[in-house]
C-alpha cells in the first residue's frame, strides 16, 4: 500500500484559493477514481473536487469552513500498488487536477472571459500564467504595477497584495524624497503609530508586540483562525510562537495577546493625539489608525463587537460585482405600474393546460416574452457598451437573466434564446435553472451571457425598487407584487389587478426617454396579454 497526497488543484482561472465547503468522505471511506470527495467554493462558483485515485481515505488534511491555498494537500489516500511510484502518481494526479480544472474552466463567461483574457494576456511570463486572485490584479491596476513584472510570494508563486504593494512602493521611493504635499509621517510621543507589514525581522517578533509579522503563509488551527476573525486581526500580523515544518505556528493564545496589546497601543496612541492636538499634529492619519471616526466615536472600543461572517466566495463575488456596476454605470430608475388584470385571467385559464405538460406556469414567462418583444423595438435597452474601444454593441441575442435569491445569496440564472421559445419553454427552462442555482448545482456557463435581467421582488412582498444593474448589461427589470388596487374603468371605479415595475438603466448608454417609452411597450404587451400570443 502507498500513501498518495493530492493537492488542491486550480479550481478555476487564476484562482488562488478555495474554501472547503463540505467533505464527502471521512478517514477509512473507500472511494473511486472520480468519486466526488468535497466541495470547494472560490469567488466564482462551487467545485466539485473528484478522486484521482481508487482507494482508501487515508487522512483529511483540512477542514470544513477553511480557506485553502492552491497546492496544499488536502487529501491523502492509501492506494494498492507499487510504493514509491511517483511518476505514476504524478500523472494521475496531474490527469486529475486537469479534470478539475477542465470542469471549472467550463465557467468561464464570455463576458468575464473577456476580463479574465485581458488579465491573462498581460500576466503571461517566461514561466506561464501569474496566479492572483481578482481582488490582487485589481489592486495592481489601481496602482499601476504590472502585475507581470511581480515576483509572487505565495504558494506556488502566486502574488500576494503584499506583494503588488510592495512592488508600487519600491517605484514610488525614488521620487518620494523629492516631493511634497504627499502623506507624511505621524508619530506620537516619539514612537510611530503605524506598523508596516514585513518590518520585524524575519517575519516574527516578540510575543506581545503590536508590530505585524506580515508573513505570506501561517499555519493555524480553524479554530484559531476563527478567534483572529473575531479579535479582527489579521492572523499573518500575529507574532508566532513556534514552527511547524518550517512555517510559522500561531496558538489561540498568540492571537489574544496581539489584539489586546494592538488595542492598548491604539488606546496609547488615541491619548497621545490628544495630548499633541494643540500643537498642531495631524488628527487624519491618527484616525485611521486609532479606529476613531470622523464624528468622533469611541476611540478605546477598538473592533466592533458582534457575530463576524467571513466575506468572501459567492457573498464576495457578488458584492465585487454589485460595487463594479454602481460606481462604473450611472443609474437612473424609472417607475409605473400596469393593470394586468386580464394577465391574471389569461393565466389561470393557461395554467391546467401547462400542468398537463408537467410545467408549473408563473408569470414569469409572460414578463419574460413581454421583455424581449419590447427589447427588439429598443435595442439600446439590450446593449454593452465597450469602454475600451467606446462603442456601445447593440446586442443580436436575447439572453433573459432572473435573478434568484439562494442561500449563498443573489444569483442570476440565464435563459439563452430567450425570443425563440414559447411560454411553455421559458417555464421549463427558468425553472430548472432556478431550481440547480438554489441547490448550487448550477454552473457558471449557466449563469454567464446575459443582455437583460428580471428581478423579482414582488415575490418577498415589495412593490418599488432600485436594481443594480447587471454589469455589463444596461438595463434590469424589477417586478413588484400584483395587488388589487382602485382603477378607473369606463368612467368607474373598480377593483383591478395591478404590478408595480421599477426599470434601472445605465444612463450613459439609455436615455430617460427610451427607458420609459421601452417600459410603456412592456404594460402595452402586459395589459393586453393576447398580443403575446403573436410573439
């Protein structure tokens, strides 16, 4: 019998690690080549991480809820055999990893191909691709560092943001010297009040010390890990007690004492300010430093007390996204309503028909015909604008996203061809894909080539609202409830059915004109659901 380890693979483009969400398998399980072991989230899906190998679980090197490099172990597997074939091991784990990786790869979206290819293109080395995760290569933009030009630190060579920080300060120090008006150094009562990364030798210091180590790579227990979250510190800042082959150790006990010794020093520093405020030095970096707030909170309080969430996999990825869309494209939303009371009859007479045919049939599809009959008449309202070249691209596919509430937050399921399906099709299609995101079943290609989204918030009981848009795409739809509400009908008024719609587009590529003549084309369709027929 030999002992095989396996390493977490690429798991996707660039990524650099994972959160090991579940394993499938425990100590002594028997398994199969191919066999699922464990599921593994990165910011852009959830992986399924199969066996390389038929054999028996030998040892579970990580543990659930824990964030793992690219490269480390996390598996080993007792496999019948030659002991010592590591060139045969090497090719069949290597096969697997590709497995893996080929599985994740299928997740690319074209539109974020097009941002994952830019990034590639410019991190190609002598030695192949630069691994970074997204956040990293977007700091190196923001610092104009060539991320290529960077030696990664990491493991296998990825590149840290210590790493690209570092590379934007060593340009910066030559001409530092002879500038003015930049930020200057504060100190309080001789000591300085700001502890860079990596200034302690040999990445350690004294236990006790408010200085950060600024390791890469610290080993420490889940649990520890989970006290450093809780203390908000970060756990490669904490001084550590011991090694543990060849790599730092961090205790419980080391993650303590650093916050309370960093909290002392703030409190120290706080006091410092104060005393020297009226001779004149700086309060802003002070500020930032002490945690105290421009209104002037409680300095002494130091991290906010409550249940920390770690940020991060799909909750991350969507709020990157949310962030990229509000503060790229300039939102204006548009509001109306619609008496669909005749959309509600026509749907109830629809409904055992489409039962028949195994379709449970929402409104959904209706909006969904009503939406692609109006886009074609307002193309604009399904474009992309292409900042890079400054063209807007009139988009010739109908590609309806509906977004979908899921336990891991918000996700938008697309519905392909969306103008060349009837309503039984677009039922069946929405609904399975909605059903595969709620149960994080469904993959990226998916979830990827959208030109229009539909929300619906109506669905939790809210009638207006203002929807981010999906970036790249221009426009979303946010549908409200249907609610009786008074209408005047031929002189009286009656009690009719009526949605709310809240339309947000992008107003550097849709005019407020076009947003509310496309939104009149939409009740047009809706009030008078015998017009879809013909679509």
């Amino acid at each position: 019998m030999a002992i095989k380890e396996f390493k977490l693979p690429d798991v996707g483009e660039g990524v650099a690690e994972g959160e090991l969400v579940t394993w499938h398998v425990a100590p002594g399980d028997t398994v199969e080549e191919d066999q699922v072991v464990a599921e593994v989230e990165t910011d852009k899906a959830l992986v399924d991480v199969p066996s390389p190998y038929n054999g028996t679980v030998s040892e579970l090197r990580a543990e659930e809820g824990e964030m793992v490099p690219v490269g480390d172990v996390i598996i080993t597997f007792e496999v019948e055999g030659e002991d010592g074939d590591e060139a045969a091991s090497g090719e069949q784990e290597a096969e697997s990893e590709s497995e893996v990786e080929s599985a994740a790869g299928d997740a690319q979206s074209a539109d974020e191909d097009a941002e994952e290819t830019t990034d590639t293109a410019e991190t190609e080395t002598q030695s192949g691709r630069v691994f970074a995760s997204p956040s990293v290569r977007r700091l190196a933009r923001e610092l104009d560092v060539d991320i290529a030009s960077v030696s990664g630190s990491g493991p296998s060579g990825r590149v840290t943001e210590s790493d690209v920080r570092a590379a934007a300060d060593s340009g910066a120090d030559e001409s530092d010297d002879s500038k003015s008006g930049g930020p200057r150094s504060v100190s309080f009562s001789g000591k300085s009040a700001v502890s860079k990364r990596g200034d302690a030798e040999n990445g350690e210091v004294a236990s006790g010390s408010t200085e950060a180590a600024g390791r890469e790579k610290t080993l420490a227990a889940p649990a520890t890990r989970r006290i450093a979250d809780e203390e908000g510190v970060n756990i490669d800042d904490v001084p550590a007690s011991e090694e543990r082959d060849g790599e730092a150790f961090v205790s419980p006990e080391a993650v303590r004492e650093y916050a309370q010794a960093q909290r002392e020093a703030q409190a120290a520093d706080a006091k410092a300010l104060s005393e020297e405020a009226e001779a004149g030095e700086a309060t802003a970096e002070a500020e930032a430093e002490t945690g105290a707030t421009a209104g002037g909170a409680d300095s002494e309080s130091g991290p906010a007390a409550g249940e920390r969430v770690p940020y991060r996999g799909v909750r991350r990825a969507i709020g990157d996204q949310m962030e990229r869309s509000k503060y790229t494209a300039p939102h204006v939303t548009h509001h109306d309503d619609v008496d669909v009371t005749e959309l509600v009859e026509l749907r109830e007479d629809l409904k055992p028909l489409a039962a028949e045919q195994g379709v449970s049939l929402t409104y959904m599809p209706f909006v969904m015909k009503a939406v692609v009959a109006a886009l074609k008449e307002f193309p604009y309202v399904n474009a992309q604008l292409d900042e890079e070249n400054e063209e807007i691209v009139l988009r010739d596919e109908y590609n309806l996203g509906v977004a979908t509430a899921t336990d891991a937050g918000l996700m938008v399921p697309v519905v392909h061809g969306a103008d060349g399906k009837g309503l039984s099709d677009l039922a069946r299609d929405m609904s399975e894909k909605v059903e595969k995101a709620r149960e994080r079943k469904i993959s990226r290609e998916e979830m990827q080539g959208g030109t229009f989204t539909i929300t619906n918030i109506g669905g939790i009981g809210g009638e207006y609202a203002t929807p981010i848009i999906n970036y790249p795409e221009v426009a979303i739809l946010a549908l409200g409830a249907i609610k009786e509400k008074p209408r005047v009908v031929d002189g009286d008024v009656v009690p009719r059915k009526v949605l709310t719609l809240s339309l947000s587009v992008d107003h550097r590529v849709v005019d407020g004109a076009v947003a509310a003549q496309f939104t009149n084309k939409v009740k047009e369709y809706l009030a008078n659901p015998k017009l879809l027929m013909l679509e």
